[in-house]
C-alpha cells in the first residue's frame, strides 16, 4: 500500500501560559499507521504586557474579547511566519493551530479559542486549520480532552498518557474505548505562587520542597465537587480563578506552604483518578520538569512505572496532536471521540480556511 506523507506545522498555546509552542512534523501513514518525526520545534514566550492580558481575558467584555481576539491572531500570524522564514519550512500542506483558550465553559454552551479568526490563513499565506473544540461543544460534548485521539494512534504502547501542563489530564483505553479526562490545575495554581516568589515557575519544585502541607487545606481541596464527578469532565481557568485561589487564599499561611500543599493535592488526585496503580506511565508537559511533583505522584503510585520522553515530545507532544487533529480534518476522518468529549458522537472537527 502506498505511504502518505503530511508536511504541517502544528501550533499550541496553553493555560501554562509559557508562550506559544510551534513544531514542524512530518506525518507518514501506511495501512492506516501513523508514525511522525518532530523536525524543528521552538516555544516563543509572550511579553509580560501579552500574558497580563491573556490571564485577566477572563473578566474581560465581549468588545474586550474580540478586539483581543483580533489582535492576537495577528500576533499568532507573526509568530508562524517568523517560524516559516527562521527554519526555511516549504510545502506545507497546512498549519494546524489550537489558539488560546480565554473562556471555557461548555456547561453553559460556549467555548472560546482565540487566534482562530478566518483571516490568519491570508496572514500567514497557508492553509490554516484551527479552532478544534466549539463544534464539539455544540454537540453537547466538553470540547476537552482533544489529545486522546493521537495518544491511541501515536502512543498506543503507554497504559496512561498524562499532561502536567497548566492542568493535569489524562486518557487510556477501557473496554474498547478511549477515555480521558481533565484531573486538576496544576501549573495554572504553581506557577501563580511562584509569582509570588518573584519566579516565573517553581524550577524542579525548589520552593514547594520546602514548604510544610496544611492538612486542612489539603482536606478542603480534595473535597472538592469536580474530583466526585464522573467522566467526561473538563476544566478551565475560570476554576482556578473562582474556585481553588479563593480557597487557598483563605489560609493565612506562608507561599512556600500553599506550594507545598497543592503539589500534594495535585499528585493525590492525579493518583485517585488511574483505574489501575500498575503499567506505565506517560508524562509530557511542562510539569514534567518538576522534580518534587513527580517524586510525589511516584510516592502515590509505588507500581507504576513513569516514563518521561526526550525532550521534543516532552515540550511538544500537544502541537505534535493538533497538528494530526489538522490533519485528520483535511481527510475528512474522525478526529474527536465522544467517549472521551461526552459529545453526541465521534465527528471530524475543525475550521478549514485557504488562503485567498
């Protein structure tokens, strides 16, 4: 059977707020295996005037939002084409770009990715496909998780894929289907006390070491009603915001022991959620470079064996999936599951756009 090949560029921006993650793959399909090669890949960090207003966008006014929106699709066209121009990338066949989640709120119908606006394939002068989860959320679904799609068809050897970005989530095979689920915010919570500190991010969980765990604030966290509810469930900064820092908050208690303490709860309920204590784990993301968070989830899972890739696929493995969701998309294939999404059915999803 003859090999298909796929020249993309696949581009992700998280609630990490690390800055926008860029990888240029090569995807090859044979009697329907998908393999891939990450050839370059670069995460460009966002001003501090960018990531201000990517993290107060929440509170923002629907003239606020799409002013914003125009603006960082811009910002988001300039980035790709300086990627483009740096590594000479040519015939592409498209540029497959999640954008920035401001707003997440599928209980309520809505989900907002900005950064997706038709004009950015004119910008860029490619064909761009973009904006993966409102359609899922129309069809009832949380439009969250999309990644379990590409760890059941470029991860399949892993018993659990694990993201540590700015939440925790989740996805493994059961019963014939895939499922998958947001856990609990992790780097949203750290990375907001390590500003605290004066740091960006807490390196190798150098200050949460040293921190001591407030057992009623842990006991408060744990208890709360999105860790009793049943899959497909998702999160968004809107949880963090109104939610978990209000409760952290209301302990008087030192930085270092609101680190420490929710690098405890994170890890507990990271532990909680695995159906299974043994197999191997598969951890990518930004948290992954946090040392003392992962000897903590390690401690809840003595019998699992955690796996923590080279780098590229460390950093790069949610550009490397919504680059296949692209894609998947100009194939005309499935590209969400409803097992995992709660939609009302598998669909192919996504806006196409060509450059005029």
């Amino acid at each position: 059977m003859e090999e298909e090949r796929y020249n993309v560029i696949g581009v992700m921006s998280g609630t990490s707020l690390d800055g926008v993650d860029l990888a240029h793959i090569q995807f090859r399909v044979e009697d329907k295996k998908w393999s891939f090669e990450i050839i370059e890949s670069e995460t460009i960090s966002y001003s501090s005037d960018w990531i201000n207003s990517l993290k107060t966008a929440v509170n923002f006014s629907i003239t606020e939002l799409d002013d914003l929106n125009q603006k960082y699709t811009e910002l988001l066209a300039m980035t790709i084409s300086n990627f483009i121009k740096k590594y000479n990338i040519e015939n592409i066949d498209a540029v497959c770009s999640h954008g920035h989640t401001v707003l997440h709120q599928p209980q309520k119908g809505f989900t907002l990715q900005i950064g997706n606006l038709p004009e950015i394939s004119s910008l860029i002068h490619q064909t761009v496909v973009c904006d993966f989860r409102v359609q899922d959320v129309q069809l009832g679904g949380q439009g969250a998780p999309l990644v379990p799609i590409g760890d059941r068809m470029l991860f399949s050897e892993y018993d659990y894929c694990m993201n540590l970005g700015g939440f925790s989530n989740v996805s493994f095979e059961e019963n014939g289907k895939r499922i998958a689920f947001d856990i609990s915010p992790v780097n949203t919570v750290l990375n907001f006390y390590a500003n605290q500190l004066g740091l960006d991010y807490d390196d190798k969980g150098q200050k949460s070491c040293t921190g001591q765990i407030n057992e009623n604030l842990l006991n408060e966290l744990n208890t709360l009603d999105f860790y009793q509810k049943n899959h497909p469930k998702s999160l968004g900064f809107e949880f963090v915001k109104d939610v978990v820092i209000p409760i952290i908050e209301s302990y008087k208690i030192i930085t270092t022991d609101k680190l420490r303490t929710f690098v405890e709860h994170a890890a507990l309920q990271i532990a909680a959620a695995l159906p299974t204590k043994k197999g191997n784990l598969f951890i990518t993301g930004g948290g992954a470079y946090n040392d003392f968070l992962i000897e903590r989830i390690q401690t809840y899972l003595p019998e699992m064996k955690i796996i923590i890739p080279e780098k590229k696929i460390l950093e790069f493995k949610e550009a490397l999936i919504f680059a296949l969701l692209g894609v998947l998309k100009l194939r005309g294939e499935i590209n969400v599951l409803s097992s995992v999404t709660g939609a009302q059915m598998d669909h192919s999803t996504g806006n196409i756009y060509n450059q005029k």
